[in-house]
C-alpha cells in the first residue's frame, strides 16, 4: 500500500472571502501542509532538505474543485507522493471536510528539484531513493520512516 499522510486543520476566517467561503488559493496553502508533513512523517524534514542543499520548487499544480469549505470547518489532507524522477517529483492531496468525509478538492503538484541559484539540478541519489522508499511504503528504523 502506498504511503499516505493525513494533515488535520481547522479553517481559519482570513482564509475565506467576503461570501465566507475558502478563497481558492489556501487549498494550495493546505497542500503546502499536506506535503510538508509527509516529508517529515517520511523521515526528514524540508528545513532539513533545504541545509543540505535540496531546494524545491513548484513547477506545475492542478485543482479540481468538488465543494466549498467555510470558516471554522474542519479539515483533513490526505497526500501521497505520486512520483520521483531524477529531476522532482508530484504529490496527490485529496482535501475532504473531517467531519462528513465529503470531498472538496482533489489536486495534484509537481516539484523540480533546484540549487541556490534557482537553477534546475538532479535529486541527490539518497533523497531519491529515500523518496521511493517512502512512496512504496517500506518502512525503515534507520532513516526514521514511518509506515501509517
């Protein structure tokens, strides 16, 4: 089975707009949370990424809006990472209201892996297997990982 994290929020009021529905761009913001904390429950952390040079960037993201979230709805974001090439890798949210199940938004992104100069370079071979590691689910006591 593959690897899933769930990320649980709370929708906050500067997070909707003036009919008090969540303005379309926080779900991206969520699932900034949701790929965060699968990195982290994966092992690793993105500070950590980032001190040792691994920079990612966005570099394509897809929504699919199904229904609307509203001030003080709780939340969940379930993400797998999808992908891992030499260069990036895509991830898949599936954001839903906790409390009904009810599906609000399917998205997906992809991120390329770049230097301190922005510039496109390769995923250091360890993060990458690592990465598929964690995709696949395997669990691994040395590096951390966790099989939820």
């Amino acid at each position: 089975m593959a690897f899933e994290t769930v990320s649980e929020l709370r929708v906050r009021y500067a997070e909707t707009d003036q009919m008090g529905v969540v303005y379309h761009a926080n779900y991206l913001v969520w699932c900034e949370i949701g790929r965060t904390d699968f990195i982290r429950h994966a092992g690793r952390s993105y500070a950590d990424l980032e001190r040792d040079g691994v920079l990612l960037a966005v570099s394509d993201a897809s929504l699919r809006f199904h229904a609307s979230a509203r001030y003080d709805d709780p939340i969940k974001v379930y993400t797998s990472l999808s992908a891992v090439g030499s260069r990036g890798m895509s991830f898949d949210y599936r954001i839903e209201r906790a409390d009904t199940h009810s599906m609000l938004v399917r998205a997906a992104t992809s991120l390329v892996c770049i230097n301190r100069e922005g510039r496109l370079t390769t995923l250091p071979r360890e993060v990458r297997a690592w990465l598929e590691a964690a995709m696949n689910g395997e669990h691994s006591a040395s590096e951390g990982m966790l099989n939820d």
